[in-house]
C-alpha cells in the first residue's frame, strides 16, 4: 500500500472532527421527546438534505457526463463502498437493469465485505485499504469504467484503497462523501460533496447522509441513463416487462409515448414482441415493427434519435 495511503488511512482513527460525528444541538433531548416531536425533529434535519445536494449540483452534472462518455466506449459504472455506503451503490446498481434494460454487468455495485455483506453488518471490513485495492483488481477495472466511491466520512479506509487502486488502474474516479476536506478527494477526478452536517443521531449516516448518497446516486444513474437515450422524454420506455407490474407500466408507456387508446397500444405492444420503443416508432411513423426494430439498431436503440429520422424521411 502507497505510504500516503497508509498514512490517510492511520486518520480514521480520529473522527471527532467530521461534521457528520458531531453532536447535533437540536437533537440533544430528543429521547425525552413524544414520538410526534421525534418524527418533526428528524423531519426537519431531512429537509437540510435535497438543498446539500442541490449545493453539489455542477460536480454531479460533471459527474454524469464523464459517466456517459466511458460508458459509451464499452466501460462500467462501478460503485463501491463499506456498510450502508456500500449498499446504497448496490440497490442503484440492482435497479438499473429493469428499469433501463441495461446490460447487469455495465453497472456494479460491490459492498466491503462481499455479496454477503448485502443483508449482515460486515463493519470491519470498512477497515482495510488493501482490500478495498483487492477488490478492484477482482472486479478487472480498467481505464474505460468509472468508479464511484462511496463514503460519508470520506475517510474509510477500504474506500480509500479502493479509489486509489481505481485511478492507478487509469480508471475515472468520483468520490461520493459527505465532509468538507476528505482525504478521499486525493483520489478522485470529480468530488461530490453534499454536507448535510450533523446527524439526529450523532455519528449514525445511515440517516442525512445515507439519503443525501441516495439522492445522489439516484441523479448519476438516472442522468447517465438519459444521456445515453435509455428514455423517451420522462418514459422508460427500455423497461424490462418481467412481471404483471412491470407490463401495465410498459402498455401505459405505450399509450402516453405513441399517444394510443389501451385496445390499440396493446395491439402495438404485442405486434412488437413487448418491447415498447419498437410499438412507439411503429405507431409514430407508420413503420412495420420489424422495420421499427432494424431503424431502431441503426440509431443504437434511441427511440429519440430513431423517430426523428424516421418522420424526416417521411414523404
């Protein structure tokens, strides 16, 4: 492990000066308070969080198109962390599939501790940088992905070894923290900051700061997504059809995307084998589905950027 590493992570030991650790002063009675004045006080610490984020709003856009621009050279998305971090990175990674139809391993989520660190505590594996630089060598990085690392003290060690093993791997590096002045931004091209201060609880960032990393997580992916033309306006009309929910949601995408009544837009749906961006191009353009699909693969599936075309070259 690099000296600097080494000597980065020898901080975490002394925490009394992160934001986060503090004691929050409007909270200090809050176990003598009714259940209704306890749900207004973490009620009112939750508001402080979307305007921290919004604070962070250019890292992120600058953040979601240095994502776009790997991703469209073949790389992954990969986010990487300890304890509700980790996890947090893990269910963003998790929904993107279905919800995007992207391919699962474009978008990673890997947690200090392993798959099994998903549903138990594994804490100590938070402490070790070197493995944090194992598991980026498990996981292949290389220069095309972007890793996320995720830590709301941005002093973890394991996120530490991470990131630094990342970006000597000539891999894009983001660091996700939530303290001013974290050691992680050695490591990081792009440092997103959302400081949401002291928590109800002191020192337990499952709460401000696991909901600013959510919020976060939510805008990279999302953003990423939508850059790289997985939506139709606000559709999601990539969705993965897979359940009874999930088919209602893709028919209403239909109706609202080509603008039928249900009868016709299943009729669309179906001739296009439930894949919604085909039955939307088909119905807009007065195109075959099968014409749709092929008009669709030469525009690398951009429903957009197919309709266009597709109306232009209409007589």
């Amino acid at each position: 492990m690099p000296n600097d590493l080494r000597a980065l992570g020898d901080q975490t030991q002394s925490d009394a000066a992160l934001a986060t650790e503090q004691i929050n002063p409007a909270t200090v009675d809050i176990d003598r308070r009714s259940s209704l004045e306890m749900v207004r006080a973490i009620n009112a610490e939750d508001a402080r969080v979307a305007e921290a984020v919004g604070r962070e709003a250019p890292q992120i856009a600058a953040a979601i198109e240095a994502i776009a621009a790997r991703m469209r050279r073949g790389g992954r998305l990969i986010y990487i962390g300890a304890g509700t971090s980790g996890r947090l990175g893990a269910l963003d990674a998790i929904e993107c599939p279905p919800t995007f139809n992207i391919a699962p391993e474009r978008i990673v989520g890997w947690v200090a501790g392993g798959p099994s660190a998903l549903a138990a505590a594994a804490e100590a594996a938070e402490d070790s940088a070197e493995q944090g630089q194992a598991d980026i060598e498990r996981l292949a990085v290389a220069e095309p992905d972007v890793v996320v690392g995720i830590t709301a003290s941005g002093r973890t060690p394991y996120a530490l070894g991470a990131l630094s093993c990342a970006r000597a791997r000539g891999a894009f590096t983001i660091g996700l923290v939530c303290n001013a002045n974290a050691p992680l931004a050695r490591y990081a091209d792009i440092v997103i900051a959302p400081l949401v201060g002291p928590e109800v609880i002191a020192g337990s960032t499952r709460l401000k700061a696991g909901t600013a990393q959510k919020m976060t997580l939510n805008m990279l992916s999302t953003g990423t997504m939508l850059l790289l033309g997985k939506t139709f306006g606000n559709l999601m009309v990539d969705v993965q059809a897979t359940n009874d929910k999930l088919r209602r949601r893709a028919l209403g995408i239909v109706q609202a995307g080509a603008g039928l009544d249900p009868a016709a837009a299943e009729g669309a749906l179906q001739a296009a084998g439930g894949d919604a961006r085909v039955a939307i191009l088909a119905s807009r353009a007065g195109i075959a589905p099968d014409l749709a699909r092929v008009r669709l693969a030469a525009h690398g599936g951009i429903l957009r950027a197919a309709l266009d075309d597709a109306l232009d070259a209409a007589p």
